[in-house]
C-alpha cells in the first residue's frame, strides 16, 4: 500500500509535531499541521519585544544526529529501518570540544554551536560545580566537593550509569511498548542494573555529599521528573549529554523551530496558524472506531486519513474526544495519571556591564538552601515554598544578536507546582517575580539587575494550562514515575480509536528534545506499519520497521 492521496493532520507544531510533519511527508502522506498560536513552536514558542528575543521553552539541544537525521529525509525516503545510533556517532565524547555539532544537512537550515561548560551548578553556599562531560575534570571537582570516598564512588556511578545509557537509550530508546509481553522482557535488565529504584536514591549510592548527590539527579527537572521518584534509568541523562555534549541553535530554540518549519513546507506540507482544534471526529466501521477529521473551533471540518496529537496527552482525551469513544483512556484514567510539576519562568532584559560572563554560563543551575524538602513542596504537598530553585539561562553570551547592543536577553525558570494546588497566580505572580530577580540582584549573581532591567514578563501554570491547552498547567505531560514508563506511558498508537496517533512529551519515550524527536520516529513506524507503507528507497516491507 502507498501513501500517496492519503492526508495526514497533525494537531500542534511543536517539536514533536514538526518531526512528525516531516516523517509523515516522507512517508508520502499529505500533511497539514494545526496550530492554535499565530506562530510554530508549541512550547517552544518565542517571544520577541524591545529588540529582545526569548525563548519560551527548551533551550538545551542534545544528540545533534536526531536532527541531521530530520533535515535529511525526503519524500519516499523515510528511512525509518536505517540504524538508530550509527557507529559514527556512537564514539563523539570528545564532539562539544571539537566544535562539531550540526551536520552538512542541518548546516543548511540552522547553525548549532557546542555549549561548555554544560552547565554551571550554584550551591546556595556560592560554591559551584562546572559539569563539561570532561571525565578528568569531572573527577577534580567531585575530589573538591566530595566526602571521603565520593571520588571512588563517582568511578562506579561512571561505570553503572553507562550501562544503562547502552541498555536503556542505546538498546531500547526506540522500543515502542504497546504491550505487556514486551515491557516483560526487559524488566529483568532493569533489575539488574538497579534501574528500576529512585534516581536519587541510586546517586546516594555512590555519593556522601549532598551536593554531588544533587549534581547526579537534577537534570530530570529539566523534563519534569522529580529525582526522589523517577527511576534510576534516567541516569542515562548523564551520559547522553556526555556523549554528544549540550549544544544551541545560533538565533535561539526558535531558529530550529523556523528550521523545521522550512524543511516541512519544502517537503510538501502546509501549517495552519490560528487554527485551534475543537474536536478529533470520529466513525464507526463495524466494530472499530476510526478518527475520520478534525473540528475547528470556527467549526470548519477537514476530513482526514489519519489524526497525529502533539498536544497535551491529557487535553486531547479529555477535550477533544467524546468519552463513548474512549475505554482504555477513560475520563477516570487519564485523571488518575499524575502530570509533572508546572513552571514559573520570568522572561528579562537588562543593560550589560561586561561583568555577566565572570559568574554566569549559558546554562546555569541556581540550587536553593533545601533539595529534598523543596521538591516535596512541589511534586506532593503542592504549595509554593518561600525558598526556590531555578535554572538561569543567559544565551547571549553565547549569541549577542538576541538583544539590543549592550545588552543581555535572559530568563530564569523555577519549578512550581502544577494547576492541581489552586494557588492564585494572579495574586501570586507578580510578588514571585520581585523576589527572584531581587534574589539575583542581591546574591551576585547579577549585581544591580534592578537599576539595569528594561524589560520583563513572566508566565505561569495558567500559560500552559490556558494558552498551550495542557491539563492543569502541567509543563511536561505526565510524570515520568516508573508506574508511568514505557508500557505504562500513554501510547502513541491509539488503543481506543484506529488511526488516532500521539507524539510528544505525553507519549513514549516522554519528555524533553530529544525524546519527542525520538518518539516522532517511533509513531511514524507505527503509521508505517499500518498503512503498509514501503520505503521507495529501499523496498522494505512495513514490518522491516522496527528500531535497529
């Protein structure tokens, strides 16, 4: 069967949603994507204003070779058998010293630049630990920061963390579980590798210090996973960003957003802007339930082979879809998953004073004065804390032409609890926003930000919940606990409705860049599949599809 004359809708443009786009154009499938906003990006939108430009949401790009892998498909040739991790970049540890970072594909839509250190990590002490996936310098400062016997214990974090990064990304990061029997098989792996205990639970394995025991867990906020309660396996961030370094797009997130966009539309696909979906339709044929098209909120319908959601998991059940057509994602399940922690993330531009770079990196961790606690006050007691964490991101010091001459673009993001707490950001937002940048001004970190500030805004859980349509503000999609991994995961072929798809941070693998550029491989293989669709290039049957 072949692909051509059939349509394809993709609801959002995000990330995930525009590797979608691409994947399903190069199966042969005539795309369009919906956006609600007036501009591609989902929660990778930008704002600009006073000359300023921000983005909205991710801005760590890791694993460059997912996109080379994007930029390089073209219609009939979706490539979706060829080998996940090539043996050429499987030996790129020393590939963010190199400058190497964007591919002679991507080159061509988007300049992607090495970041080092990775990310500088503040104690609310002053002291710091400078993370460049360097294994030398690693251990220098873990013997500075540690206790006796951390560095000993690094060597074996070292050790058990790259067996999982080969076992759990390497081996099964592609690994669609759509059943039981294939979570099964490899839970024995897991146990073994001790995979399966809480991630900051398996750091204090290793460690006695407190602060390389943060060091070792934090990164998972950056997806939205609590360390106390997401599973070791996610120890495998550490050597994902130490494989293929931490990277930026030249011009922001936003500029490989425009990069995708482009590289859809050359393809053949087209993006609708303004065009906020109301309802996924639904037939049915015989005993099946089939989505058939998408409602507008104009109530226009447009008529379909297939339906792709990039948006919120939770939303697209519970808002887009009539609860007749839904028993495995039931009103009463999908209200049972718990969603990840919301965000409060302040947008700032400020005069410069040419002293930013001697404390500040591109990527900087600002950890408050409690870890554990803090992170009981967002993920489970759900209130506000007077103290806070935040992640500071200044990217231009790496890239000046995203503000004004002289000055800096910025935004710092603390993690909150998400619209599940019924705090009132209206009351709430504007005091919260004083305090942290009075928190950077006064501790250093910027000194006189107040008297050199010439712009700010903020979001908070309502801009998620109310603009990105995503279920209690949630930031992530649902939180990456083990009972809400792989098998247990929203999946991303529909169990309800046939030729219904998710993509994205609320489908498998979850969340973060990288991860919804991976699950949008692992949905097309699945429409692949279905659809028995053959490569042109190559003549491969559809049940070739399968990760390598």
């Amino acid at each position: 069967m072949s692909a051509k004359g059939k349509k394809a809708l993709v609801i959002g443009s995000g990330i995930g949603g525009l590797a979608m786009g691409i994947r399903l154009q190069s199966l042969g499938f005539d795309t369009t994507i919906l956006e609600k906003l007036e501009a591609p990006g989902g929660r990778a939108y930008v704002r600009r204003a006073q000359g300023f430009t921000f983005d909205m949401g991710p801005t760590v790009i890791t694993v460059p070779h997912f996109i080379e892998e994007l930029f390089s498909l073209e219609v009939g040739r979706p490539n979706l058998n060829t080998p996940d991790f090539p043996a050429e970049i499987l030996h790129q540890e020393k590939t963010a010293k190199i400058g190497v970072s964007g591919g002679p594909n991507t080159s061509q839509y988007v300049q992607i630049v090495p970041i080092l250190p990775f990310y500088r990590i503040y104690f609310d002490d002053g002291s710091f630990f400078d993370y460049d996936g360097d294994l030398e310098h690693t251990r220098q400062q873990v013997a500075r920061l540690g206790e006796v016997g951390d560095l000993e214990g690094y060597e074996r974090f070292h050790q058990d963390a790259r067996a999982i990064f080969e076992r759990g990304f390497l081996e099964l990061g592609y690994t669609h579980f759509g059943d039981l029997a294939t979570m099964l098989r490899v839970v024995p792996d897991l146990l073994k590798l001790d995979a399966v205990r809480t991630l900051f639970g398996f750091s204090s394995k290793y460690f006695k210090s407190p602060k390389l025991r943060q060091v070792f867990s934090f990164e998972t906020l950056l997806v939205g996973g609590n360390p106390l309660s997401v599973p070791a396996i996610y120890a495998m961030i550490h050597f994902v960003e130490k494989t293929w370094g931490i990277h930026f797009a030249l011009g922001g997130t936003g500029a490989l957003v425009n990069g995708f966009v482009c590289k859809f539309q050359e393809l053949g696909g087209r993006i609708r802007y303004g065009a906020e979906v109301a309802k996924i339709n639904v037939s049915r044929e015989g005993n099946k339930k089939v989505a058939k098209g998408i409602t507008l909120q104009d109530r226009e319908i447009l008529e379909t082979d297939l339906v792709v959601s990039n948006g919120d998991y939770a939303n697209t059940y519970l808002k887009l879809l009539e609860p007749q057509y839904r028993l495995w994602n039931s009103d009463l399940v999908v209200k049972a998953r718990k969603q990840s922690m919301s965000l409060f993330v302040i947008y700032f531009g400020f005069k410069a004073d040419g002293r930013e770079g001697q404390k500040l990196r591109h990527h900087n961790i600002i950890l408050g004065p409690r870890y554990e606690e803090l992170l009981k006050d967002i993920f489970s007691r759900k209130v506000l804390a007077k103290d806070f964490s935040q992640y500071l991101h200044v990217p231009t010091l790496t890239d000046p032409s995203l503000a004004p001459p002289g000055h800096h673009a910025a935004y710092t993001l603390v993690p909150v609890p998400h619209n599940g707490s019924r705090l009132d950001w209206d009351l709430l937002g504007e005091p919260l926003a004083q305090k942290i940048l009075g928190f950077l001004d006064q501790r250093g970190y910027l000194p006189d930000l107040k008297n050199r500030l010439v712009y700010q805004s903020f979001i908070t859980p309502d801009y998620f919940e109310h603009t990105l349509n995503s279920y209690l503000g949630n930031a992530f999609g649902p939180e990456p606990v083990l009972v809400q991994s792989a098998f247990f995961r929203p999946h991303n072929r529909s169990e309800d409705i046939s030729k219904l798809y998710l993509v994205g941070a609320g489908a498998q693998p979850g969340a973060g860049t990288p991860s919804v550029m991976m699950s949008a491989k692992m949905t097309a293989r699945l429409v692949a599949q279905d659809f028995g669709i053959a490569d042109q290039a190559t003549g491969q049957k559809p049940g070739d599809f399968v990760a390598v």
